[in-house]
C-alpha cells in the first residue's frame, strides 16, 4: 500500500513537472544553448543577479551552511567554483577556505566573472571563462568543486558530472546544489532557462560517473519541510573508477 502510494506520488510529480518545468533547454543544439546562456548572464538579468541572490536570502543562506562548518572548506588545497556568477560561493570559500588554499573562479559568463571579480575586489581567485562540459583543467587537478545552481543550465547532466569527476582527484568533495522539482523549483526554471532534477535521477547521474552521494543539506528546517531551495548536497568521487554499465 505504502509502495502504491509512493508510486503514484511520483508519477504525479512527474506529470507536474512535463507541464510546469520551463522545457526550451531540452530542445536546443549546443551553440544555441551557449549563446542563450551567455546572453541571459551577460545581459541584465546577470547584473542584478547579486542582488537577487541577496533578497531572495540565497546567498546569506549558502554563508551560513560555510561558516557553521556543516561544509567545512577549510579541508582542501585546490577548490574550482564552476559557474561562478558574481562570486556568490567564492565569497564564502573566500572566508572560510585555508587561507593558502587555491580557488579558481570559473563561469560560460565572461561578464559574470567581471561582475565576480569586481564585486569581490580580491586578488586571490583566479577566473577562467569556458563551458563546464569542457573544462581547460588537467585531469585530477583540484580535491573540491562547488557548483551553484548551474547543472540545470545543461540539458544532459552527464557531460558536466564526467567533467567534474575528470578534474576532481580520487576521494575529492563535490558541493552541488541544483533546482529540485518541486514547486519553488519549478518556478524558477522558467525565470533563469534551466531545467529542475528529482533526487532519483540526479543520484543515478553521480553514481553513473562514480560520485557517491554522500550527504544531504538544507539550508533550514524551514526549507526543509517547504521543500524548498533545491537539492544540496556532497558528492565524493570515489578511489575506484565507476563500472561500465
Ligand atoms: C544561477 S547562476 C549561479 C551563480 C552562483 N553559483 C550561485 O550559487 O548563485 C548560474 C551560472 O552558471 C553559468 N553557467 C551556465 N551554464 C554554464 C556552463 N555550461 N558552463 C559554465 N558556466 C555555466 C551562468 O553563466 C551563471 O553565471
């Protein structure tokens, strides 16, 4: 009965999702993707984005998962920001990495990481501007990614998570939030273009490319039993590589 339930919870849910998630990314080469991406953050809606993430509570929410610890970024010597946007992440790292720690800023966004760079007035980030599905890094060059609410930019999470696990050395820590399928998230796909992941697909995804799931995080209690502010949570790469299916 409870698997019954469950069952049509789901499909419901996906049902929900086939008319209310923003679709156009599913249905566009890569060129078009990438110039869509880029004319969203190089435009307006980039400018403000500092902004909204402040109002919206994101950004102060994210200091606090850093600063409590609940993800400690004092652990890594060599941490990538993949989709920077206006430094929203390095801002945190900024404070609460090892201080000799290296943090590389990267973004599809050139005026995004002008927008970063300005906003946080710091010389210690380097910025690289390239697509996340190829990334100009050496293999098994960093021990920590954090990656922002960018996964859903791309139609298939796949190039993205293989890129991750190829610079990322064995054992090292993945921070990856991405838009959940919930109502909340199904709103802001239409408002930034992406598209929204249910936790079962998003988990088979890492596991396709060897991350184990290991840890899951809400920004408060209150999100928590809202559902709201997306998937959170910490991917380990691990020391085996993963299994041909
Ligand atoms: C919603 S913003 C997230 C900003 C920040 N990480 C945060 O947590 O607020 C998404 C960012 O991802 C970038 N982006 C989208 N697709 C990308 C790709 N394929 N490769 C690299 N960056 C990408 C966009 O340019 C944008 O700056």
């Amino acid at each position: 009965m409870k698997n019954a339930v469950k069952k049509l919870q789901r499909s419901a849910k996906r049902q929900m999702r086939r008319i209310a998630e923003f679709r156009g990314i599913r249905k566009q080469s890569l060129g078009q993707y990438q110039s869509t991406v880029r004319r969203l953050y190089d435009g307006p809606r980039g400018a403000v984005l500092k902004f909204s993430s402040i109002i919206s509570l994101h950004e102060p929410l994210m200091g606090a998962l850093f600063r409590s610890r609940r993800f400690d970024a004092s652990r890594f010597n060599r941490i990538l920001d993949v989709g920077s946007g206006a430094g929203q992440i390095i801002r945190h790292l900024l404070a609460t990495a090892n201080p000799t720690a290296e943090i590389v800023g990267f973004d599809l966004s050139y005026e995004m990481l002008k927008r970063a760079r300005e906003r946080l007035a710091s010389s210690r980030p380097s910025f690289v501007a390239a697509d996340m599905m190829a990334m100009p890094f050496r293999d098994e060059s960093f021990d920590c990614i954090t990656c922002g609410y960018v996964l859903e930019h791309i139609p298939d999470p796949l190039p993205g998570l293989s890129e991750f696990a190829r610079v990322l050395r064995p054992g090292g820590i993945v921070l990856l939030l991405a838009t959940e399928d919930s109502l909340s998230g199904l709103l802001t796909s239409h408002t930034w273009k992406c598209r929204t992941f249910s936790r079962d697909e998003l988990r088979a995804a890492c596991a396709t490319v060897g991350f184990e799931w290991q840890r899951e995080h809400w920004f408060t209690k209150f999100h928590e039993v809202l559902k709201l502010g997306g998937i959170l949570v910490e991917l380990r790469k691990s020391e085996q590589p993963p299994v041909a299916q």
